[in-house]
C-alpha cells in the first residue's frame, strides 16, 4: 500500500476507509479489526505486505506498541507473516486461517453475520444494563469481597482458565442486581458468546486491555457510580465484538 493509501498505483477508496484513526477506548482490538478488515476484503492481497508500522500508528492514530502487537497477534494468528532484510516487512499470508477452515470443512458452522449480532446485541442489552443495576444497589459487604474477589482471580488467570473465569466475573455483576430471572439469561448469552470467542485466538494484548476494563467496571459498582459502569461495560463489550466481527465477519 502507498503512502497515498493506495494498492500500487490505483486509488484505493475503501483502504482510505479502513485505514483512518480508531477509538482510543479499544485501540489495539480496532486496530487488530481493521487489519484483519483489509486482509478480507483484499484492499491488502495476498503476498502483499502491510503499509509499515510508522505508517499505520500514524494512519490509526496509536501508538506503534499497539500497531506492533496487532500485527504480532495476527501473525500468532496465521494471517499475516513477516519477514526481515532488505525486502522484508509484514505480508499477507497466502491462505488465511478462515479460507483452510472452509477448505478442510468446519466441524460446526460458522455463525451468520446475523446471528453474530443477535448474539451481541442481547449482551450489550443484559450486560450494561447489569452494570447499571449492581452499580444502583447498596452492595453488603460480602458482596463487594466477591465482586472484588472475582476481579483478582480474572486477572491472576492462565490463558487455558481465562475464560471461564473471566466468564464468572460477567455472570457474578449480574448476581449482585438481586433479580434472580437475570442470571440464567446472562448465562445462556454467555454460553453464546463463548461459542463464538471459542472460534477466534486468545490474544494476550486483549487480555490485558480486559483486565483493564475489568477493573474500571468493578471499582465503578463498587463506588456507585452508575453511569460509568454502564460506559465502562459498553466500551468493554464494543472491544470483544469488534474482534468476534473481525474475525468471524
């Protein structure tokens, strides 16, 4: 890609598109989507290589750590690999990890797009609103060790037991709204959810960045803050649809 955002020398419309600044809230899971959005829509081919690390973080408007671990996430990933010396940089991988899953034949299905969102917009409608609700109750005291007790263990996680801890976290913040027909709802979207993060890579940057997130959501429950745990939550759950889409899309 040119530093005119074109691929060789054609103008190159929809590159302008996705190569432009991203939100600051989830800049390394946005930045891994619209590089994962060139690489499937071809604005970046096959054997071609990304425009370079200064150009990107320019063009996304982060930091060239994110920009790094982006790409070093997607090459973990398969899709992109990168060579050194004199004609090196970071290429697009010849065959992407979804075109051999389609080539091998999937064990399950690939969701739709609508389901992916179905799925999404249920958690974005149970989730916040959880937020919002734990945040306006007065929480005892043995509520707020859980809560905080929770957060710990999420973060303390191994790669193998994330999931499900960082699962048990999400369902606890529901338990503390006190209305017992919630849960077995945010459980069953859950379920959902994990389906669908079963079929993207665990990817330590974001990880870190939900941890992070994580954290920003417990302290504004545990303080009462209601507002800030219902925008804290969405940019937390705006963060893992933006990758599930990236990759699943």
């Amino acid at each position: 890609m040119s530093e005119s955002g074109a691929v060789g020398d054609r103008p190159d419309i929809a590159g302008e598109a996705l190569f432009r600044p991203v939100r600051a809230g989830n800049a390394f899971e946005e930045t891994v989507s619209r590089l994962l959005q060139a690489i499937r829509l071809g604005i970046v081919p096959p054997g071609e290589a990304l425009p370079a690390e200064r150009e990107l973080a320019a063009r996304f408007s982060v930091s060239r750590d994110t920009v790094r671990d982006a790409i070093r996430s997607l090459s973990e990933a398969g899709f992109v690999v990168s060579k050194r010396g004199r004609y090196g940089g970071t290429f697009v991988a010849g065959a992407t990890p979804g075109a051999a899953r389609a080539v091998d034949g999937a064990t399950r299905l690939r969701p739709t797009g609508a389901e992916i969102d179905d799925i999404l917009a249920i958690r974005e409608i149970l989730e916040v609103g959880a937020a919002r609700a734990a945040a306006s109750n007065s929480l005892s005291a043995e509520d707020r060790d859980l809560l905080w007790g929770r957060l710990g263990e999420t973060a303390a996680a191994s790669i193998d037991d994330y999931r499900r801890l960082d699962s048990r976290l999400h369902l606890t913040i529901g338990e503390l709204v006190k209305a017992p027909s919630l849960v077995p709802l945010l459980a069953d979207n859950r379920m959902r959810v994990n389906g669908l993060l079963d079929e993207i890579p665990l990817l330590q940057p974001n990880i870190e960045h939900s941890n992070q997130q994580h954290e920003a959501i417990v302290i504004a429950i545990l303080t009462g803050d209601v507002e800030r745990a219902a925008s804290a939550m969405l940019e937390h759950l705006e963060g893992s649809a933006a990758l599930l889409r990236a990759f699943l899309g």
